[in-house]
C-alpha cells in the first residue's frame, strides 16, 4: 500500500537527520517522505532527504507558498526534481495569519485567490516560460495543495494534482472530498494523520492534548472540529489560550476528542486507523509524529518502525 512520513521542521533536527531519517523510511517501506515547515527551509531540508535515497518520494507537506515567489518556487522544484530522477512532489499551502501576519510581518492576502495565481505562474515555470529562457520541466511534477476549507477544497479539485487533508477523522473526510470532486477531476488525496506510536496512553494523550491546543486558534479549527462535534470543547481550549492560560486549556482536551484525532496504539491498531482513511478515500496516509515532550527523533523512529510492519502486512 501507499504510505507516508511527515516530520516537522519545527521539531529543530538538523538537515543531516533528516536525512537519516528519510533513508530509515525508505528501508522500512515507505512511499513518501515529506517536510512539514514552519520555519525552517523545506525545500533545502527535502534536497538533504533526496541525497540520502534513492527510490523513495519526497517532497514538502506542506511549504509556505507565502514565503516565495512562485517563479522561484517552479524553479526550485523543477531542479530539485530534475537531479534526483523526478522523485520531488510539491506540497503548498498558505500557513496562517498568526504566522504569516503576526510573526513574519507579511501583508494579507486572500487564500484562495493568491493560490491560484500562484498555482498558474508556478505552472508557467514548469511548462517552460520564454521570458524565463527556461526549458519545460517534468510534465506531471506533482503539485498539490494543503485545504482544510471549502473553497480551498474546490480550487484544489480545480487545479491542483492533488489534496493535502488535515485534522479529520474517517468521518469527516467525505464531507471535504465532496468539496474536492465539485471540479469534476480525479486528484490525488493525501491526508496527514497525526500520530503517537509505541508510547503508554498517557504519553499519547499529552500528544494529543498539544496538537489540539497546537491547532485551537487557526482560522478552521472551528468548521472542522464541529464536524467532529467538538465546537463548545474547542471553544473552551480557545478561551483559555487567549486568557494566556495554556496549561488549562491542555487540560480542557478530552480523551474523546484525542482518540478521534490522533493515531495511536500498537501496529494492529496504527493499521486498522489507516484502512479506516484509505475505505473514506484516502489514496496517501501520511503519518505525523507529534512529540509531547520535544522527543522528535525518538517519536519519528518509533513511527518508522510501526511503519515497517504496516507496509508488510496491508
């Protein structure tokens, strides 16, 4: 079966383990090995990950399409892909206003929109661009977009070659599928699924409890925890953030509410939850350690473990 990484870069590894741990998820099976970035270079930790396989696809989940001009970016891409034998896939998203406007100081900028002209200037980098004098890349290089909304479900339907989901559960991926197919295309679906493996239920809990808190004030959280039926519950880890009360709002996360969102337990376990996405239509189950006590390395290796049994046994 298909199956995929994702390690954060906000987890401070240096470009050499990501490399290690890129050739450690090649040996185990894995058909993906993708860079979630926050602020740290995704692109140059992906090149770091190519030099270190050979087979294995790897590629950003997401970059901040935000922090680059898409003609740089097309460029990147198509060069990246070119010297490791058309093994790069390109992930985008647009991050969020805390970051984007609130850290990085950027100008706003409506999601949907900006995507898509982005999208169409990338494309004319890859396409080959006259003005650019540069050659066509790879034809079919991979292009997909991380959506959690509506419209950004559609336009990703539209436009892209694929569908990066996120914060779902086997319930709610219908639902956003339905927005992805409105355009009337087969796109690839991907959906990183966030997961403690190997770890006693309380370390899993604690996971769990940081990447609610972690996702509480993003600008979707309340659409898509409330399709899940945890409106009022996130809405009090909301309140308790903004009062500056962290802490309280860690301990507002249920455990009902970890279950559904994160990935955890044994092999069986890990493998039932990933024939649960691939049934609702997921194509690429992208496992994503999260580290509740900033143990990246050792969640990332457990994860890679599990899944070497899992692509043995599915």
């Amino acid at each position: 079966m298909r199956l995929g990484l994702s390690v954060a870069s906000r987890s401070g590894l240096p470009a050499a383990r990501f490399a290690e741990l890129a050739a450690a998820a090649e040996g185990a099976g894995f058909d993906a090995f993708l860079v979630a970035e926050r602020l740290a270079d995704s692109f140059a930790l992906s090149h770091a990950a190519l030099a270190a396989t050979s087979t294995i696809t790897v590629g950003t989940a997401v970059a901040n399409a935000r922090l680059r001009h898409p003609v740089l970016t097309g460029m990147t891409a198509a060069t990246v892909d070119e010297l490791y034998g058309g093994r790069f896939l390109l992930g985008l998203g647009v991050s969020n206003p805390a970051l984007n406007e609130g850290t990085l100081g950027l100008p706003p900028a409506a999601p949907v929109p900006f995507m898509r002209d982005y999208v169409a200037a990338l494309r004319r980098v890859l396409a080959g661009d006259p003005a650019l004098d540069r050659a066509p890349a790879r034809a079919d290089l991979p292009v997909f977009l991380a959506a959690l909304q509506p419209k950004m479900l559609r336009l990703a339907g539209e436009i892209a070659d694929g569908v990066v989901l996120n914060l779902t559960t086997p319930r709610t991926v219908p639902g956003m599928l339905a927005e992805v197919a409105a355009a009337g295309r087969r796109v690839t679906v991907a959906a990183v699924l966030p997961c403690a493996v190997g770890v006693d239920r309380q370390d899993a809990r604690r996971a769990g409890q940081e990447l609610v808190v972690g996702y509480a004030l993003h600008p979707a959280a309340g659409r898509l925890f409330a399709a899940s039926g945890y409106l009022a519950e996130l809405t009090a880890v909301a309140d308790a953030l903004r009062s500056g009360d962290r802490a309280a709002a860690l301990a507002l996360v249920s455990d009902a509410m970890v279950d559904d969102f994160l990935v955890s337990g044994d092999e069986q376990q890990v493998a039932e939850r990933i024939r649960r996405y691939r049934a609702v239509g997921v194509d690429l189950p992208i496992l994503f350690p999260i580290a509740a006590a900033g143990e990246w390395e050792a969640a990332v290796r457990r994860t890679i473990d599990i899944g070497r049994w899992i692509a043995k046994e599915i």
